[in-house]
C-alpha cells in the first residue's frame, strides 16, 4: 500500500479549532498539503485560516458537529467539490466529562459517546466511499492510550475511546478482506497539552488534568503526518503511552494497583473549577481556540516516537522496555502484592 506524499495530498481534518486537530492542520498545509478544516464554530476556525492563509496555505474551512451524520458528510463532500477528491481524513473531536461513574449523568455519558465513538464512526462513514474513488488513502483516527488502558474518573472518555479501537479493528480488516488500499490508523497518545482540560466538565472541584508527563500537540501531529505518508496499523505517542501499553498487557492487576494509589490525586489541579463553569460538553466555548494547553511546565519529549519513525533502531529498545516492565511485575509478584 502506497500513500501520496504530504505535498500532493487533500487532507480532511476534523475537530481542528483548537488542540491536537489545529496543530496537525498547521503542520498538513505547511508541508504542502490542501486542507479542509471542520469544527463546531466559525469563529474558532478564523484565526486558524489566517495563519495558514498567512503563510501561503491553500485551506478551506466548514462548519460542523460530528455527532450528525449529515455534517460529518458534508465535509467530505465539500472536500471533494472543492479540490476533485480526498486523500486522508484526520478525525480529532473529543470531549470529556471528569466524575465519578455514580455522579455522571445518563445524557453527559451519552454524548460523549456520540461524539468521541459514533462521531468516529460517522467520519469513517463519510469519507470512505471518496477514498474508494480515489483508489487509495488514509483513515486516521485519533484515540487515546486510554483505548488500551481506562483512568477512574474519566469512564464515558475511556469507553469511548474502547469503542472506537473495536470499530477501527473490524473495518481494518474488512478492507483488507476486500483488497482496498486504505491505510486505517489509530494514534493513540498519552496526556497531551491541550486546552481539552479547560473545557471539559469537571465534578471534582478543581480544572482536571491527566497523568503526567504530557507531551505537547506537536508531538502527535508529527505521529499524524507520518502515518499519512506510511501505512501504520497504530501508533502510540509519547513514551508514557508505550510503557501502560506494555503494562497492561503484562499485569492488569498491577496497573490497577499503581491507579489506585495515583489516578485520583494526579488527575485534580489545585485551581478550583465549578461543574457550572462553561464546558464544551453541547457547545464550543468561546475561548481556548489555541493547540496547547496550561501544563507546559509538565511536558517532556519522547524517544520512543523517533524509533516507530525509524523501525532498524526500533526492535532493541521495544526489547529493553519489555524487560524492564517484566522485571517491576516480577518484583510486586514476589512482593505479593498483586
């Protein structure tokens, strides 16, 4: 399976007001690339479009909710009618509700399902039959480590994020079964920098946040341009990613242990934040329209990215970590602890 370069690429990005999806659609239209950017809000999109349009990017911009189908299929036909096809659809949206299960309400749990699972779907559903047309291309869905591994406290986002990595498993597998040369990634990061805490809803009293370290968004659009060029199965970003993703598989038992003790203190800011202050659970809010978020001070860099880049230095280092991680379990075990 061979994807175009950037530069001669139609990119769909969605979810592209603020955080990860904004980076990614920066990054896209400076390597070359002709890009569609979708959000909930025409004035969160504008600064976008001006900084692209201010260094000579060609972008268009539509106005969207992904929990409707019907918005969601306009923009990929808007892609197409624009620029005669789509080559990579680059699904971002994702909202968050910070409570306890018993103190998360049945329509707050259901709309984050319909926007970070069933808005997932609908973006598949809408870009496919292009990327069919098109005889090749990218589907690449943005999830989260908490995809393999679920946090307390963030159960509507973690069974969200499950659900999207079952949909993407299967539709994966029914293209390949039909021999269509669609790439179908999901990129699964660890804590990102992103304004995603401050418009989340929070009942704990204070501005969430996730377990650091966090990596910044530039971060994971790097991981998104990639595999937009280099047919990728998954890609965890950030070095935290990997080591939970090894975790789990190795002992469940112990990462629930490790939680246990940590999620639920490192999870709260000290920066109180009522569940009336504004969210973005039903609607944008109006600030925020920027990639990174407030834990500058907590984000570290990542090796383990630069190796998926570059798999002949890869193997050794996957071995080591696995290792390592083998020998923490091993030492609980002993400890009897688990």
């Amino acid at each position: 399976m061979q994807l175009k370069p950037i530069n001669q690429q139609v990119v769909a990005v969605v979810g592209a007001s603020s955080g990860i999806g904004r980076e990614a659609a920066l990054q896209f239209a400076k390597r070359g690339a002709k890009v569609v950017v979708s959000a909930r809000s025409e004035s969160k999109l504008a600064p976008l479009l001006d900084e692209i349009r201010g260094f000579g990017g060609e972008v268009t911009a539509v106005v969207a909710d992904v929990a409707v189908f019907e918005q969601v299929k306009a923009i990929a036909d808007r892609t197409v009618e624009i620029y005669g096809r789509l080559d990579t659809w680059v699904h971002c949206p994702a909202i968050a509700v910070y409570a306890p299960f018993d103190q998360t309400k049945p329509e707050e749990f259901q709309r984050v399902i319909d926007v970070g699972l069933m808005g997932q779907v609908y973006g598949a559903m809408a870009a496919l039959p292009h990327l069919k047309s098109e005889g090749r291309g990218a589907l690449i869905h943005i999830s989260s480590v908490l995809g393999r591994r679920s946090l307390p406290l963030q159960s509507s986002y973690c069974t969200a994020k499950h659900g999207m990595e079952g949909f993407i498993e299967a539709l994966r597998v029914e293209l390949r079964h039909e021999r269509i040369p669609i790439s179908v990634t999901s990129v699964k990061p660890a804590a990102v920098n992103t304004p995603l805490y401050n418009n989340a809803l929070t009942r704990l009293g204070v501005k969430p946040a996730s377990l650091p370290p966090f990596y910044e968004p530039t971060l994971v659009a790097d991981a998104i341009l990639y595999v937009a060029e280099h047919p990728t199965r998954d890609f965890l970003v950030g070095d935290a990613a990997r080591a939970i993703d090894v975790l789990q598989r190795l002992s469940p038992s112990l990462v629930d242990f490790i939680l246990e003790r940590v999620a639920f203190r490192l999870q709260r800011t000290s920066q109180p934040k009522s569940e009336d202050a504004p969210n973005n659970l039903y609607e944008p809010v109006a600030a925020n329209d920027r990639a990174k978020g407030d834990f500058r001070n907590l984000t570290i860099p990542s090796l383990t990215d630069w190796l998926d880049k570059n798999p002949p230095f890869k193997w050794g280092a996957i071995a080591s970590i696995a290792a390592l991680a083998l020998l923490v379990v091993q030492a609980f075990n002993n400890e009897g602890r688990i």
